[in-house]
C-alpha cells in the first residue's frame, strides 16, 4: 500500500496493494466529505482542505518514481498537517487516518513509525470529544484500528520486501545458470580438444609401430639386396613386396581407426607368429613364440596395445641389438597378460635410453610411445639391459577380470 515506493522492485512487488491504498483514501476522504457537508460544516474550507488533500496525495504520486526516503517522510508529514487541518473543520475527515496509519508502516522505521501512529491516535481521539463525557469505545475503537491499520502495513511493506529479494535471487540463480551453461560449453569444446590431442598421439603411435616398422622392414631388406646373389635377390624382393602390402594394408587400418591388420582376422598369437617370421626371414635371427596361460579372448584394446608394443621392440632388435635369437612369451592370467621379448644381442644402457628424442633411428620414440601406450591402460613397460648382454622387456597389462 504505498503512495511512494523506495525502488521500482517495490512499485512491482506491491502494485495491486498501492492501487487498493489509493482506492481507500479517496474512499475515506470522499465519506468525510459527504458527511461533512451534511453535517453542515462551512463549505469554502471544507471543499479547499479537500483539494489541498487529494492535490498533496497526487502530487506524492507524481513523485512515485523518486527514491529518495527523506522526500518521501516530508511529504507524510506535509499529508498528515493537510488532514490535521481537515480535522479542525470537520471531525467527519478523522477516519481518513487509517490511511496515514497504513502510510507511516511503510515510509518510517518502526520506532517512528508506532510514535506516529500515536500522535496520530491522539488526535483521532481528542477529535471525538466535543465535551462529551470520556467512553471506552471513545479510546478502544481508535486504538484497534490504528493498531490494525500499522501491523498490516508493516506486513505488507515486509512481503514487498520479501518478494524483492526472491527476485534478486532468481536473478542471481539465471545468472549462475548462464555463467554455468558457459563454462559447460567451454569444458566440452576443451574435452573435444583433448580427445582431438589424445587421437593424434594414438596415430603417431600406431604409424610408428606399423607403417615405420615395414617401412624400416622394406630399407633393411633393400639395403642387404645390394650385393645378393639372383636367387637371395628374389627372396628380397618377395619380403620388399610382402612388407609394402602390410603397410599399405596397415596404413588403411590407421586412417579408418580400426584394429591391426593382423588382428582382424587371426588374433594376437597369429599375429605375433607372423611378425616373427618376417624379423626371421629379413635378417636370419632365430626368433621363437611361447604361449602360456589363456591368451584366445583378451579385449581388443589390449591385443592392438601388446602387438604394438612387440613390433616396437622387434623392430629394434631388427635395426640396433645385433642379435642370433630373441624370444616371445605371451603369458595369460585372470586378472593380467604379459609379453616378454628378449634378445642376446649387445644390448645398452637403460638409464641413458633416448626416450625424449623422437628418431626413429634411436627408436627413443617407440620406447616412450610403448609406455604411454601401457600407461593409458593401466599398464606398463620394464626394460632391463646392460651394453653387452641382450636385453630383457616386460609390457604388462591388468585385465580386471573381463575378457571379450
């Protein structure tokens, strides 16, 4: 119920509540009139301090929009001398202090607001006396409206309150909401670029351990046929063919996403089978397979990881450990699979290992490109080795139980 609102959140929150104010002080002020007049009460100054009174009011409507609380108790207290002179002429304006009473809730802090509901008591009171002898009804009936009057205005001016503040709080919640669907957006697009990162690096790996391998495969081979005899000279050159159609074959896998040539139809035994066979035919090293444990049903995942990782190591056997034989074993258990490779070649200093060094000379890359591999996994790659005595590697990888 306000003539004046504190901000436009109240003037939102409590429209209906102004409208009816409004609507009751004219009421009141319009039956003191009637009453007035009928009452015969001089009519000039009745008709004056009814202008003057609803002037003041319209004027505290045209300045609705001001937010300033001291302009807003200056005009009360010129409303409330406007209504005290109406008094004076006609006691038939008293009742038009209900309306003062509703205002004083919401314009003064309470203190002020009980002391002005008082004052305003008192004369509503002594207005009635016109030396007639003091009634209970003459102090109780005042009393209880005013008292009426000042609790539901401080209700109403608290619900307005209430309602602001559950505005500003759903304001605050679709700002979060906002703020939240863009850091939503922005987690995702920064998972697209990691998943984007994570592809790229598991394509390096697979062209390294797969095309690099045959390509490297096909150099050696050339190299050795230089000075070959007619007949070692077409052995070559069926190995030169045989490891260009694993490439291409390979190469064609990569760019699809799919698992190894070898794997698709075979599986990781068959696979290792004949990868050794090549490394034997290439370059005359006796390489042998054992197989212990379950190894027929490992996921794919785990397959495409293990043969990548022997590639790998044969494919430095092939080119730097100088080796007469190297061994592959393939154990499997519940839970684990492991690949042992090891070699009696010259073998080298892990700690001083090139891993960081991205030649595929050194084979540095696929040493970390292995780990990673097992890593991302749940795996991971031992290599034990010393210049002169071979090398012995371990991959291993957990299963947790699953098989495909």
């Amino acid at each position: 119920m306000t003539v004046m609102a504190h901000d436009g959140g109240e003037r939102g929150a409590g429209s209906l509540l102004s409208r009816m104010q409004h609507g009751l002080f004219v009421l009141l002020t319009g039956i003191g009139l009637a009453r007035a007049l009928t009452t015969g009460a001089a009519l000039a100054p009745v008709l004056l301090g009814v202008t003057l009174l609803l002037g003041w009011y319209a004027a505290g409507l045209a300045l609705a929009r001001r937010t300033d609380t001291n302009l807003a108790i200056w005009w009360l207290l010129g409303l409330t001398a406007v209504w005290l002179g109406l008094v004076l002429v006609s006691s038939e304006f008293v009742w038009v202090a209900v309306s003062l009473w509703l205002l004083a809730g919401h314009f003064l802090r309470v203190p002020w607001a009980i002391a002005y509901t008082i004052a305003v008591l008192v004369i509503v009171i002594a207005s009635q006396q016109h030396g007639r002898p003091w009634t209970s009804a003459m102090i109780m009936g005042p009393a209880v409206g005013a008292l009426f009057s000042l609790a539901l205005s401080l209700g109403q001016h608290r619900l307005v309150r209430d309602g602001i503040e559950r505005q500003r709080l759903v304001d605050a919640l679709m700002a979060a909401q906002a703020e939240s669907e863009t850091l939503h957006a922005e987690l995702a697009s920064a998972q697209r670029e990691s998943g984007a990162l994570a592809e790229r690096t598991r394509l390096s790996r697979d062209i390294h351990d797969g095309l690099a391998q045959s390509f490297s495969s096909i150099l050696l081979t050339a190299r050795g046929a230089r000075e070959a005899t007619p007949e070692t000279l077409a052995r070559a050159l069926r190995q030169v063919e045989t490891s260009a159609q694993e490439g291409l074959d390979e190469s064609r896998r990569v760019v699809s996403a799919l698992a190894p040539r070898d794997l698709t139809d075979t599986g990781l035994t068959a696979a290792l089978h004949r990868t050794l066979d090549s490394l034997s035919q290439s370059t005359g090293i006796d390489a042998t397979l054992h197989v212990d444990g379950d190894v027929t049903s490992l996921p794919t995942t785990v397959e495409v990881a293990l043969l990548r990782v022997a590639q790998g190591a044969l494919a430095n056997v092939r080119q730097h450990a100088r080796a007469g034989r190297v061994v592959v074993t393939l154990t499997g258990a519940d839970d684990s699979v492991r690949l042992d490779i090891v070699d009696d070649g010259r073998g080298f200093d892990p700690s001083h290992a090139p891993e960081a060094t991205p030649d595929l000379t050194l084979g540095g890359y696929g040493l970390r490109a292995s780990r990673e591999r097992l890593r991302d996994l749940g795996g991971g790659l031992d290599v034990e080795s010393r210049p002169g005595d071979g090398t012995a590697l371990t991959a291993y990888l957990p299963l947790g139980g699953v098989r495909s």
